[in-house]
C-alpha cells in the first residue's frame, strides 16, 4: 500500500481521534452491520482511503463493495457494506466518509465536464489547484472521472509561466536555458498573445503551448497556425457555462483548477443494517 496513502489516513485519524472516542466508549461494542449509501447521482472514488480508515484500527472488520472506484452509484444505491465491531465503525465513520465524499464528488464534477466535451478532440486537465496533502489521491479521481492529469508537481515537468519569463528576462531565452538544462522532462510554456504564442512556435524541443486568458477568436486563430507543430492548451476563465465553447475552437486540452479546487462533496450516508 502507498506510504503516503497510510500516512494521511493516520493523520486524518489522529486529529479526529485525539485521546480517544468519548462517545464510542459508551456502546457495547457489539458486533453489527452497516451499509454506506449514497444519496447522489455520483461517480465513486476513495475506496482505498475509506477501507484504511476502519482496518487501522481493526484488521477485523469486514468490508464490501458493490462498487469501485470510477463506477457511477444512483441516488439511494448501497455502494458498501461493513461488519465489524460497533465502536470501530462509530469512530472511523466520518474520517472514512471525509475521504469518499471529497474524491467522489472530484470524479463527478470531472465526469461532468468531461461529458460535455465529450463531442470534442479537447481532453479536460486538471491542475496544482488542489487540497493541501491530498494531491495525489484528487489526481486519481480526476482520472477516475475520465479527466487527464497535468503535471504533478514542480518536479516532473516544467512550465514556463509569466514571472519564469519575467525574471530570465525573455520568453526565448526561457525556453532555451530549460532545453538545455533539463532535455528530458517535458516542458510546457504559457503565453498570453499571439506573438508570444509565435515565438514558442519558432522553438523546437518544447511538449505543448498554453494558451492563457485567450478570447475564442484568438483560440481558433492559435489552433490553426500550431497545427502540426505543437497541441495547443486552454486556459483561464473556463467554466461549465463556456466549457463547450472553447473545446469546439479545436484545441487539444482545457485546463480547469475548479474540479479539485471547487470541490461539492457527494452526500453518502453510513447506516447500521
């Protein structure tokens, strides 16, 4: 299992937990069933981290799933059931439920937007805009809602933004020096007009173009003239009401912070069966 995974389910439990489960203590601690139902029209993801939520503190509890992750769940379908001792499941329910919810509702509103530019060659990227710890496990929902993940962090692909530009002193002389000292990470460069967008065309060796802030016209006007040469990416401003308008402009990706960022958790429910 993932290090990180185990250290932020234990994390997660600690802050919950503290010295104990006050109210817990009271039950009998008798064994009993639940079931998690989901209350949604939802795309589910999270089953990794809910399951380690209850077996850290019992390796004996049961648990099984109707469905896994990137499966669609139904308002009122039971997606799980648990057996195990009453206080267990009391204590971990909310942590486990945290998880599910957050990454579930990730992989729906990914689902969404990737259906409705479903008739397009656009794929939908997600971004660094995501939850402090949770980076990793947003960017698996992401793909768990048929999106695509860009970078993961700072370490693994390069992108020349507008204060890299800035402080090297030109968009060419940024291009080159990341050609020259990293030749075999990826390299993706943000411009914000078309004679930017020019002069990283001129450039070879550069992974695809991000196209930031662009009007629609100039979108299209971009597509064409970086056909063959490089995919071109959207960027800014896009959201659910223009999302159709700026993948039917032709581009290869759009980038939007909002599906880990703007994150409505899925309304799930733990009942004892």
């Amino acid at each position: 299992m993932d290090k990180d995974l185990k250290k932020i389910v234990e994390l997660a439990l600690l802050e919950d937990i503290g010295t104990g489960d006050l109210s817990s203590s009271l039950l009998d601690n008798a064994i009993i069933n639940a079931e998690i139902i989901c209350r949604d029209h939802a795309i589910i993801c999270g089953t990794e981290y809910f399951d380690l939520c209850f077996l850290s503190l019992d390796p004996e509890i049961k648990i099984k799933w109707n469905l896994s992750d990137g499966c669609e769940a139904q308002p009122g379908e039971v997606i799980c059931n648990i057996k195990g001792k009453s206080r267990v499941i009391i204590t971990a329910e909310r942590t486990a439920l945290n998880f599910l919810q957050l990454l579930s509702g990730t992989s729906t509103k990914t689902n969404y937007l990737v259906n409705l530019i479903g008739e397009t060659k656009a794929q939908l990227l997600d971004t660094r805009k995501t939850i402090p710890g949770l980076r990793k496990a947003q960017k698996y929902a992401v793909r768990c809602g048929g999106g695509v993940n860009h970078r993961m962090g700072l370490y693994d692909c390069i992108m020349l933004k507008e204060n890299h530009i800035l402080s090297i002193g030109s968009l060419d002389k940024s291009i080159k020096k990341a050609l020259k000292k990293y030749p075999n990470k990826p390299i993706i460069v943000e411009v914000e007009t078309m004679e930017q967008l020019r002069s990283a065309l001129a450039i070879k060796g550069i992974t695809r173009v991000l196209c930031d802030n662009f009007s629609l016209t100039d979108l299209r006007e971009a597509v064409k003239i970086a056909k063959d040469i490089y995919p071109i990416e959207a960027s800014g401003g896009v959201n659910e009401e223009n999302i159709i308008s700026y993948a039917e402009t032709g581009v290869d990706y759009i980038s939007i912070g909002s599906v880990t960022k703007d994150v409505t958790s899925v309304d799930l429910s733990l009942r004892f069966s």
